[in-house]
C-alpha cells in the first residue's frame, strides 16, 4: 500500500475512534448522572449543547442550574448569541464584574443571593 494511502486510512480510523468515543463519553455521563442524553443535547448523538448540557460542561455538575435559571432566565441573559460564548450582553458583563466566572456565578448562588446584582 502506498504511504499516502496508509496515511488516510490511519487518519479515517482514528476519526471513527474518536466520534464513537463522544457519544460514549455523552452515554457514560448520561448514565452516571442519570439523565437521558438529550438532557444536554438538542437530539441524541448531536454535538450542539443545549443551556443545561452547556451549565454541565462547563461545571460538571447540574447543581445550580435550576437556581439560575430561575433567577435570570435561559444562557441569553448573560451571553449572546449562544450559551459559553466570551461575548456578554450588558447585565452579563455587569455580572461578570462581580462574580467573575462560572465557578464565582456558582459560589454567589450558593450564597442565598435572590437575584441579579442585589
């Protein structure tokens, strides 16, 4: 076989391994957390995240979710366009200043605050 041809079917295979391995990875957090897999995606075997699946990949636990949400709404409140994006909205970057990041979002919900800024 030539070595160009090697060369494809080594990069063919190691893309099957790897997309197989995300929906493993996506199986084995549905099951450890018991959840179904559309939980954190649009549809099952889909890539894109939905608001919760994207609170999940960033903290790695669904602890909170709920309290933020019901304190600001879906991922838009804060970030445009789509949830985990770098670009805030105005009450995102204001939020920003205080709590810093997820984790800090996490801590000051954790600490009884009832809504935006208080």
């Amino acid at each position: 076989m030539k070595p160009f041809v090697k060369l494809g079917v080594l990069i063919l295979a190691g893309l099957l391994v790897a997309s197989g391995a995300g929906t493993l990875a996506t199986e084995k957090i549905a099951q450890k957390e018991d959840v179904e897999c559309t939980v954190c995606h649009k549809k099952a075997g889909a890539k894109k995240l939905t608001d919760k699946g994207k609170y999940y990949e960033t903290l790695r636990t669904f602890n909170g979710y709920d309290k933020l949400t019901e304190k600001f709404g879906n991922c838009l409140y804060c970030h445009k366009h789509k949830p985990g994006s770098k670009k805030l909205t105005k009450e995102g970057k204001r939020l920003a200043e205080v709590v810093r990041d997820m984790d800090g979002l996490f801590e000051w919900l954790q600490e009884g605050h009832t809504g935006p800024l208080e």
